[in-house]
C-alpha cells in the first residue's frame, strides 16, 4: 500500500523531476559510449512529459496523482532503457573480442581473463531474461523495476572498466599474432632452404656414386 507522502502531488513532482533528470543523465552518459541516440529511453521521456502535462490539467487529485505516477513509471523506464542500452553496447563489445582472438591464448598477457567471463555470462543471461519478460512485468511492479535498475547498472559498472582494459589488451595480443606470424613465416621459409640443401646433397651424392662406380669406364673412352 502507498504512504501518503507517495500519494501527495508535490512529493511525486518533486520526484518525478529527480527522475527526469537521474535519466537524462544515464541517457547521456550511454550516448557517449554508445555514439548512438538511445531512442527507446528518449521516448520514455516524451511519454513522461505528456502524462506531466495531463496531470498538471486533471479536473481531479485522484486523476493527477494517477497521470504523475504514470510519469514516473516512464521516467524510470526510462533510465533503464538507457542503461540497459549501454549493457548490450558493452556485452556486444567484449563478443566481438572475443570472436578477433578465439585463436590466441589470451591468458598469458590477461591472467584474470577467464574470471571475467563468469561475469560477462550473468549479465547476458540477466538481460536476455527481461527480454522474455512479458513488458507489464517490467513495468507494473516496483520491486523488480528496481532490482533490474540496481542489477543492470551494477553490470555497466563492473564490466565497463573490463571492456575499455581488453582495447589495450588487443595491443599486446597482436603483437603476439605478428611475432607468431613471422615466427611461422622464418619456419616456412627456412624448411624450403632446408628442403633445397637436402635436395642439392643428394644430388651430390648421387653424381660422387655414379662417377666411381662407372669413373673408369668414363675414362678409358678418352
């Protein structure tokens, strides 16, 4: 049951700005690490607006505290759509990692690597979970609208730095491939000179057993 407090019009404007901007930010700070407008999480905010709007002109309280809680409901929708926006970006990000060196040993310049990856598969299952969610189970309910808030921007924050390490990790990986490279080049090319070597002394060897084997018939023609 709602507290009165909850329920008092200037209490949910107040919050409701709170929220509005606790958004705006998230959506921000997802755009800078996206590079992508957040299109999902902007409409949230324009849903706000307009339930702002309707409540500001409701002939009634109950009606405007309604349209208010309704705002509210979109700006935190909002916020997590930004959010979780920024989670797929991250997650999209550490795959295509992964799929670059799914050749190379990645441990031997990356010691914590495969303590990482547990991580990486629990935010993937978290977020394919709200994706099976039926929409009024996200939206409806405070308590899980909360723990989903709390439990994707714990993911971002803990896998973000993990991400923005693996881009300085791809410097040492490659210079591995390239010394693996060349290594495997020098190796190629030295068994093709040791091929021609073989090839010559055999061909020696075979010119010194037929000139004493038939050296003096050979001769005794001159």
């Amino acid at each position: 049951m709602s507290s009165n407090k909850e329920q008092n019009p200037e209490h949910l404007l107040y919050n409701i700005e709170k929220q509005f901007q606790t958004a705006e930010k998230e959506i921000k700070q997802t755009e800078l690490t996206n590079r992508n407008i957040v299109i999902p999480a902007i409409n949230e905010l324009r849903y706000a607006g307009h339930h702002l709007l309707k409540g500001l002109l409701a002939p009634s309280l109950e009606e405007r505290v309604e349209q208010y809680l309704r705002a509210s409901r979109h700006c935190q929708r909002a916020r997590y759509d930004a959010i979780e926006a920024r989670l797929w970006y991250i997650l999209d990000k550490f795959k295509d990692f992964q799929d670059d060196y799914r050749k190379v040993s990645i441990t031997p310049v990356w010691q914590d690597y495969g303590d990482h990856l547990q991580s990486f598969d629990s935010a993937n299952s978290l977020l394919n979970s709200v994706v099976k969610s039926k929409p009024e189970d996200i939206d409806d309910r405070k308590d899980n609208r909360e723990e989903l808030l709390v439990n994707t921007l714990e993911a971002c924050e803990k896998l973000e730095p993990i991400v923005a390490y693996s881009d300085r990790i791809r410097i040492e990986l490659d210079k591995l491939i390239d010394a693996a490279r060349t290594a495997d080049l020098q190796a190629r090319q030295q068994a093709r000179n040791d091929i021609r070597m073989l090839k010559l002394t055999l061909l020696a060897f075979l010119v010194t057993v037929l000139v004493f084997l038939f050296g003096d018939n050979i001769a005794s023609r001159f």
